[in-house]
C-alpha cells in the first residue's frame, strides 16, 4: 500500500514505523497544517478534528502519485475526575474521489498543565509552578488571552517560558499551557501510533457487502437486557460496525449479559 503522510510536525517518527510494519511504504509531506486550525487557539479550527484531519490529508493532493494520503488530528478535553482526554485520530482519504477511512484512540495520560499567568506575577513564583509541566520532555506553550500576540510556544525550559511571558506582556492576562504539538508532547505520541494501528486495523478489514478495506466500530450499540424483567437497557451491549464506503451497518454484540434491574427503564423507570 502506498500512501503519503502529509505533516508539519514531525508525526511520521510515530505513524511511519506503525504503518509500515503493517506493510505501507509511507513518503512523507510537509504541508502547512497549521493553516487548518492550532491548538494554541492562534488560528481556529473551523471543522470538527475528523473532518480536519481529512483536510490535511487533502493538502496533499497535487504533491504526491501515491494513490491515498493520510493526515492526523488530535483533541485535548476535560475529562472524567479533572483528567484530560486526549483522543487521536488517523485518517487514510484516496487521492481521487470521496470517503476515508479513520484510525482513533483515545488515553486519559495525556500531560495537561495549565497556569494561569496574572498580570505582575513574579518570575519566582511562575518559576517555581511551570516546572512540573515540563516533567517528561513535555514543552509549554505561552499565551495571551486576547491572542494580541502570537502566542509563544516550544518552550523548553523554565528559563524560556519566563521570557516568553515577559515578551507578551507583563500587564496582560496570560496562560501557559501544554504545547500540545505532537513533536513537543510525548504523552500525546503512543495515542496517535494507537490510532495509526487502529487505522491499519481496518484498513486490512473487508466490508461484507462491498468488500472494500476499512469495516470497523464506530458507535455503541445499546440494549443489554435487564436481569430482572429482560427488557433492553441503554447499556451498551455491543457496537455498530460501519463500511466507510458503501456505508452498511452490522450490530455486533461483545456482551449480552444482563445488567442490575436498576438500569432498567421498566422496573426503575
Ligand atoms: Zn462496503
Ligand atoms: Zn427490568
């Protein structure tokens, strides 16, 4: 399978060596991805990330003979118990023609550090609290709330996040923050190589009808039965598997035993 990684921040180190013990000859292209949206908030991102990952994917159009491109996005979230949920997507799009095929992963150890700056803060003081959110080779990023500025990221050091927040601003509302980047965040990369994998996965998965590549999950399927009375709960008993391409759907079931009757819209309605 031949197919194009188009990057600007060096992910091929990560989804290259996944795909291709899978058998892909990836060649890689630097596109301006940045154009589609950062998480620095400095350009917005107008679509949701499946979509912009597809967009990526498609800057490489008219750069590459290979006859599928493949691009990457990522989203940083609040998740359950303060913890932040990152979840990752790979996308393979054809050169020519519609559809894709999507990879995703998500993980809760994602690095998620968060400062805010006020205005006339000391240095000791910022000092003293960004350098947990360097731990583990992770850079910050620093920002001004009003975006004034461009922000100032790839922060490496305490030393650098200090003039980067001076050069913003020292009256202003700033944030320093994760540079979420995939180069510069390493808890971000083994999710996106999960979702290459993911990606790979199904791209070696025929649909049943059409027997394209890329069947797979895509959402849950309700209605474990209640233990008391059998009725089906909203619990999720399985997932819809879906074919990107012809768009066929096929429950499959992973766990049909009966949940508690107090999920039971019947007996605890
Ligand atoms: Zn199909
Ligand atoms: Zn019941």
């Amino acid at each position: 399978m031949r197919a194009s990684l188009v990057t600007h921040h060096h992910k091929g180190e990560v989804i290259g060596p996944v795909l291709g013990s899978r058998g892909w000859h990836l060649e890689m292209i630097d596109a301006d991805t940045d154009s589609l949206g950062t998480f620095s908030g400095d350009v917005a991102r107008p679509a949701d990330p499946v979509e912009t990952a597809r967009r990526k994917a498609q800057l490489g159009r008219g750069h590459s003979h290979a006859p599928w491109l493949v691009a990457s996005e990522g989203a940083i979230s609040a998740g359950l118990l303060g913890l932040a949920r990152d979840v990752e997507w790979v996308v393979a799009v054809p050169r020519e023609g519609a559809g894709s095929v999507v990879g995703v992963a998500q993980s809760l150890d994602v690095a998620a550090f968060a400062l805010e700056i006020r205005p006339g803060m000391p240095d000791r003081e910022i000092a003293e609290r960004v350098a947990a959110g360097l731990e583990g080779g992770h850079h910050l990023l620093a920002l001004r709330h009003d975006h004034c500025e461009p922000s100032r990221g790839a922060l490496a050091s305490v030393d650098d996040v200090l003039r980067a927040c001076a050069t913003l601003g020292v009256d202003s509302a700033r944030r320093v923050q994760t540079d979420y980047r995939a180069h510069l965040c390493p808890s971000r990369r083994p999710v996106i190589a999960a979702a290459a994998e993911d990606l790979a996965v199904r791209w070696a998965t025929p649909c049943p009808r059409c027997g394209r590549g890329g069947f797979g999950p895509q959402s849950p399927l309700s209605g474990r039965p209640c233990a008391s009375c059998g009725t089906p709960t909203a619990e999720p008993l399985g997932r819809w598997w879906v074919c990107p391409w012809c768009a066929v759907r096929e429950a499959r079931v992973d766990n049909p035993s009966p949940v508690n009757a107090s999920a039971c819209p019947t007996c605890n309605p």
